[in-house]
C-alpha cells in the first residue's frame, strides 16, 4: 500500500509539474501574414490556423491590412467571415495589426506625398532656356579622393546623388557619407547597382541634414569614375505642410508655381507608387510662358522629400494631421469586419522624422511627438473598441532599445532621439518584446506592462532554436506578467513551428545539455 501511495504521489508530481511547464506560457502566438483578397488567400490563412492550432497556439498576430481598400467589398468580407468561424472552432484568438509606421506600404499605396520629409534648403538651380535644372557647381568636388575616409565642408540640408563606375560587380557596402557633428550614417538607403555596357553604376543618395562636414568612404577598387552631384527634385514631397519654395538667387523674389513654373513633381510619387525607389533621374523645373523667371538665372530650391531607410523601409508622416484620418479609416474598417478583441498598434523601427515644419514650430523632440501619436492612435482603437486589449512592439518605447538616449544625439535620421517616447504609452497596452533586453523587460515591468516574448527569428536548426528559447527564458527570469510567447517569423516560414514550440514546453528537460551559446556581432546602428 506504501509503495502504491508512493507510486501515486510521483505520478501526482510528475502531472503537476507538466502542467506547470505548459502553463509557463499560457499563451502561444505565431506571427502571420495574411491576404484575404482572393479564395486561395482564404485557403492559405485557414491552414495556418489549423497548423498553428496543431502546435497549442492559442493568439495568431495577423498582419493583412486588406480591409483598408476591402471594406465594402462583400466577397472580402464573406472571406472574413469564413476566416473567423475557422479561427472560432479551434478556439485561437486572431490580434489584427492596424497602423504602419516604420514600414508604411499599406498607407502610402493611398498617397504617397503623405511621406516622412527630409528638409532641403536652397538647393542651386540654372535657368536654360524654360528649364531650370540643378547647378552642377553644387556638387562635391571628389576629384582628388584618395581611396579613403575624406571629409569635406558641406551646407547643412544639400542633398546628394553618389554615381561610382568599376569594371567588376561590387559585393557589401560600396559607398558611405557619414556627419561628423552630429555623427551620424547619412547613406541608409541601399546602395542601387546595375551594368551599363561593359561597367558596373553603382548609385545612392544621402542629405547632409543638419551636419556641416561630411566623411566620405569609398570601399570598391578600381572605380574608374566617382560623382557627387546635387540630387535635384528627387522623390520631392508635394503636401500643404511640407511646402515647396522657389525664389532668386538673393531670396528677395520668390516664384509662384502655376505662374512662374509648372507643378513640379517626382516622375515615380507622382505615378502613385508607394515604394520610394532612387534610381531614376528627378524632373527639372519647367517655365511658364509667363514666367517672371529669366534665361540664365540661378534660382534658390528649398523642398522636403521622402527616403528609403535599407531595401524595404518606406516611411510616412506622423506629423501631418491628415495621416489620423488614415488611421481612424484603419481601424474602424478593421473593428467593423473584424470585431477582434484585440488590436495591435504597428509601430516599429521608425528611422526617420521630427524636421517637418509643424514639429520644428511646435519646438517638440522626436519622443514626445511619438509619445502624443502613439496616445492619439491608442484612444482611435478605444473610440470603437472599448473594451479590446491592445498591444504594440517594445522597440519605439523601450529605453534600452530604439527609445533610448544615442550618443552625438541622432538616431539614423531622426532629429534626435525617441527618449520618452513610453510617457504616451498607456500601461494597460501589451508589449510584444522583440528587441528586448533583460533590462527592457525589466522597465515595462516597473511600469506594471504585461509582456509577450517575440523569438525564433527563422533559427537555422534545432540548436539555434534551443539557444533562442534559452535566451529568451534567461532574460525574462524574473519578470512578473509574462503572457506568454510568439514564433517570430520574417521570412515567412512556418517550417519549424511545430518543432520550435516542442521546444518551448520540453524546456527543462534539455536545457542542461545545451552548449554554450555562440557570440554573435551586434549590428551596428
């Protein structure tokens, strides 16, 4: 009878403590794309849904978007329809992410003059004939680059075309131009590069912003050809508040468009793109019959206009106040079709803002401009879902991560930094913690935030899937209100979900036998 009681009792153990083990994380999340807009959409989202739900997923974080241009659309809200009913038979709690700030595709495809704008400040014009084109003398004379770091005086907020010719393919980073004062990379865009004839053009742009020396570093070899020349009116932002001015040479005149010049647009905004592409040649400034604007003149530019951060990093304004009427079209659409009982705001990796006219009146730094955003975008998800849980990524807030203070004082082209950017964060709002540190975690905890770990990361194989869960688990040790965990995918492949979440559960019986983690470069900012 002993040993039945004592047999008993290790089973009662043993039960209690696999419940634990899977109760550790009592939600399970995976983060999917999704497109509704067709039937084969529909198909793919669903079979997701069961695979998720195969693995004990419990939240799906569904990126989609469709109902912005879909919301009266019956076929794609019979889709919906059809999605949730899945989603509702295999008890999985679907969170539609609304906003797009950072990676702006979904907003700019609407207008893409809505996008975040860099300053330009009297860019040199010479009038030929009724065409007014950039004054190449407003280059940067590069003829005597030595093949090193070089740096040169420049006006503050020029704005440069980089064109290097060599004879072979170039591989990694080809061209960097970097402020001295503030210190900071100027070439985020990815570096353009195709063959012409038996060459290789490599191109990128970069504005100077409020720097007044630039390092100039070339890293190909037997470049045979290397310009810097002003990047005229390319990717020009044409919106009320960021406005276009155009005067003479000595600024007492200034020219009307309409009157004095034609409108003058970007070939590729102007077509409608989203995508804010630099490989193409800007439009120069056409006269009017007319124009006050005479043959010969030099005319003064000043403009805003959009930049691509790396390949993919297409950003809009949160400075013009036309951009909440997007949002509030967002997430009423999305309420609407969805009804969801949670909302997810998508602010992420925000490179660039805080020099449009409106902020610079306002005299208010970057942080605060997010902190007021983010409560505005927070109480548009409360006006027509009170009730609905709300959740955003760690990095814009988190002071250990995008949100902290940056030495020299610039965060990519930011003007500034995004230090208190959490005060406009409510603190009933979930933190997704992609980025986050131990430290990170830590500061949404003091400030009573629940928190969901984001890992994964698409790790190549079983061991890296270990030493990410590990990671993960080492950080949080100690944290109180964690949710729970998310397969973080970017490719997306859902290849490893069911293996990764295995692991997640199965945690303390492998943990001793992990090998040391490998150290890996940090990427440089």
């Amino acid at each position: 009878m002993k040993r039945l009681a004592l047999w008993v009792g290790c089973l009662l153990a043993m039960l209690v403590a696999t419940a634990n083990a899977q109760q550790k994380y009592p939600e399970q999340w995976n983060y999917v794309g999704a497109s509704l807009g067709d039937d084969a959409g529909l198909t793919k989202f669903t079979d997701l849904l069961k695979q998720s739900k195969a693995t004990g997923c419990t939240h799906i974080l569904m990126n989609d978007s469709g109902w912005l241009k879909l919301a009266n659309d019956a076929a794609y809200v019979e889709r919906v329809g059809k999605a949730k009913a899945t989603a509702k038979d295999l008890g999985i709690t679907i969170v539609p992410a609304v906003y797009a700030f950072g990676y702006s595709g979904r907003y700019l495809q609407f207008d893409p003059n809505m996008g975040v704008g860099l300053p330009v400040k009297d860019m040199p014009f010479l009038v030929k004939g009724k065409t007014a084109a950039p004054d190449p003398a407003a280059g940067i004379d590069v003829s005597k680059f030595t093949g090193d770091a070089v740096e040169y005086p420049v006006k503050p907020f020029s704005y440069y075309r980089v064109s290097i010719y060599t004879k072979e393919k170039p591989s990694g980073e080809v061209f960097r131009a970097s402020g001295v004062k503030p210190g900071r990379w100027e070439t985020r865009t990815n570096t353009y590069i195709k063959q012409e004839g038996d060459r290789w053009l490599s191109t990128n742009t970069f504005n100077t912003l409020d720097a007044e020396q630039i390092r100039v570093q070339v890293f190909v070899k037997g470049y045979d050809q290397f310009k810097i020349e002003p990047a005229g009116a390319l990717l020009i932002l044409r919106r009320d508040t960021v406005p276009l001015k155009v005067t003479s040479d000595d600024g007492k005149m200034v020219y009307e468009e309409g009157k004095d010049f034609k409108k003058l647009v970007d070939p590729l905004i102007g077509s409608g793109s989203g995508d804010f592409e630099s490989d193409h040649k800007a439009n120069d400034i056409e006269l009017t019959d007319a124009s006050r604007i005479k043959d010969g003149q030099k005319l003064l530019v000043s403009f805003y206009h959009a930049y691509k951060i790396y390949a993919d990093q297409n950003g809009i304004t949160m400075e013009d106040p036309k951009i909440f009427e997007l949002m509030e079209r967002d997430v009423a659409s999305c309420a609407k079709i969805w009804g969801a009982t949670g909302y997810f705001m998508n602010y992420d990796e925000i490179r660039i803002g805080g020099w449009e006219p409106l902020t610079l009146e306002r005299k208010i730094k970057p942080g605060q401009l997010l902190a007021e955003h983010t409560k505005k975008g927070y109480n548009l998800i409360r006006k027509y879902s009170p009730d609905a849980k709300i959740y955003t990524w760690n990095d814009m807030y988190d002071a250990t991560s995008n949100a902290r203070p940056v030495p020299g004082g610039a965060y990519y082209l930011v003007n500034g930094d995004w230090t208190g950017s959490w005060e406009g964060l409510p603190k009933d709002v979930i933190i997704m913690s992609w980025s986050g540190s131990a430290e990170g975690m830590k500061f949404f905890a003091d400030r009573g935030q629940s928190q969901v770990l984001c890992g994964y990361y698409d790790a190549r194989n079983t061991n890296s899937m270990k030493q990410n869960i590990a990671s993960w688990t080492r950080k949080s040790q100690g944290i109180p209100n964690i949710l729970g965990f998310m397969y973080t995918t970017w490719k997306p492949d859902f290849t490893n979900l069911k293996e990764y979440f295995t692991l997640l559960n199965t945690y303390d019986q492998w943990i001793g036998s992990l090998p040391a983690p490998t150290t890996r470069r940090a990427r440089q900012q």
